[in-house]
C-alpha cells in the first residue's frame, strides 16, 4: 500500500503486487505507532507492506531489502517493521557471495533476537547492502498468527507512478547516485578484482538493526547482538 499520489507496483521474486492507497485508519495507527520516534504525519512513510504468518511454519529465507524502489544498496534506507501477535525469531548475517540463486549469510556472522508483540524493528544505513535477514520457520503448524508491518520509504518510483523519473538515453537512471564502488559485483572473481582494485579501504561495512518493546513485561533493558566486527543487532525494552 502506498501514501498519496503514488501510485508504484511492488515486485517480490516473481510476484508483481499492483499498488492501493493506505486506508485512513491505518494511516493513523502508523502514526500512532511511530510518533514515539519523532515521526508525525508528514515525514512519515509512504509504504507499507502487511504480511500473515498464520503459523511457525510460514517463514520468510534469507533475503535483503534490497528491490530498487527503496535504493537501500546505494544510499542510507531505514526499514520500520512492527510484529503483532506470536513471537518469531528473527535472524541477520553478514551479506555473503550468491551461491547459485541461492542468499546465504557468511558462516559466524549470524545473530538472532525474539520479535514479541508490539515490537518494533528498524533496519538502517546500509543494511540492505551488507547484510541478510530471515524469519525462522518453527515445526508447529498449530494456528498462532503473527501479522507484520513493514514500513518503507520509496524514492526510485516506477512506471506506471507519476512519480516516475525515466532512464536516460544511455539507459542509466538518473535517479540514482552512486559509483562503482557502491555496485555489488556478480562473482566471487569481480568481488576480488574490485578488493584489489580499490584496496581494502574501500569496502565499508555499515549498517543497524534495532528491536524496541514499547510497553513490555522486560522493564528496561538492552540487549546487543554484534555478528563479530561486522555489525549490530540491538534490542531495547522499556515501559
């Protein structure tokens, strides 16, 4: 769903999901929800992603945030998600090469933290770039629903949105700021000859991923996960 004017499909895999306006009322409880974090109603997003797990077995793989609507490879891009209802266990990586079509994280770069209800959780910076992230599948199939909403911000906007800025004549968007240090390469032998090329310096790590419990039973806590020198999973819980 989409804020305004826009009027942008959402591509997921396969799948091409053609656009609706968010509805006033969850406008609202989106406003309800993130003015605790100095949002109000003109800054806030201007999409929203809602999803039912109606059971542990409905789980999400390992995968980045990374379609070009949100441009979360090329520039910083805050991702809000806010869970209702069972909790899930909810794991990030390290971005590793592509094994065939398949995203996997570095092996001893993974971390996890338990999404309860009412549980918000941002991803920031260049997280999209650097890392992957995943909704665990559990064994039971005892109905315990779960609903996910994920808020983002879309600044590439595509045809047929009125939004749209066209490519260029070379077929470049001239949207998009970035150099080819930014890019990520599509083999194990590009990744080694841009490390060589632009020497370690060159490649950063950057990124957050933050879990706050507005009104929890925990009282006031942190808690940090860190994939070792590569990042950071942060939990907080306060009354």
């Amino acid at each position: 769903m989409v804020r305004g004017e826009c009027r942008c499909p959402y591509k997921y895999g396969k799948e091409l999901v053609q656009p609706s306006p968010i509805p006033d009322w969850l406008e609202d409880v989106m406003l309800r929800w993130l003015q605790e974090f100095g949002f109000d109603r003109e800054s806030l997003p201007n999409s929203v992603n809602l999803n039912l797990y109606e059971h542990a077995g409905h789980s999400v793989g390992w995968h980045a945030d990374d379609e070009p609507l949100f441009q979360g490879k090329v520039q910083d891009a805050r991702i809000i998600s806010v869970s209702l209802g069972a909790p899930r266990r909810f794991r990030i990586g390290m971005r590793g090469l592509r094994r065939a079509k398949k995203m996997m994280p570095d092996k001893g770069t993974v971390s996890d933290v338990m999404l309860n209800h009412g549980d918000v959780c941002t991803m920031e910076g260049l997280f999209q770039k650097h890392f992957l992230h995943q909704l665990s599948r559990g064994k039971s199939t005892t109905p315990d629903p779960r609903v996910n909403a994920t808020f983002r911000w879309i600044v590439e906007h595509a045809a047929p949105c009125p939004f749209h800025v066209p490519r260029s004549e070379d077929g470049s968007d001239a949207s998009v700021v970035g150099s080819d240090a930014l890019k990520a390469p599509r083999s194990a032998a590009k990744a080694k000859a841009r490390l060589k090329q632009n020497g370690a310096g060159a490649v950063r790590v950057s990124g957050r991923c933050r879990v706050t419990g507005i009104g929890g039973s925990e009282g006031a806590q942190t808690k940090t996960l860190r994939p070792p020198n590569r990042g950071e999973l942060q939990r907080e819980s306060f009354q």
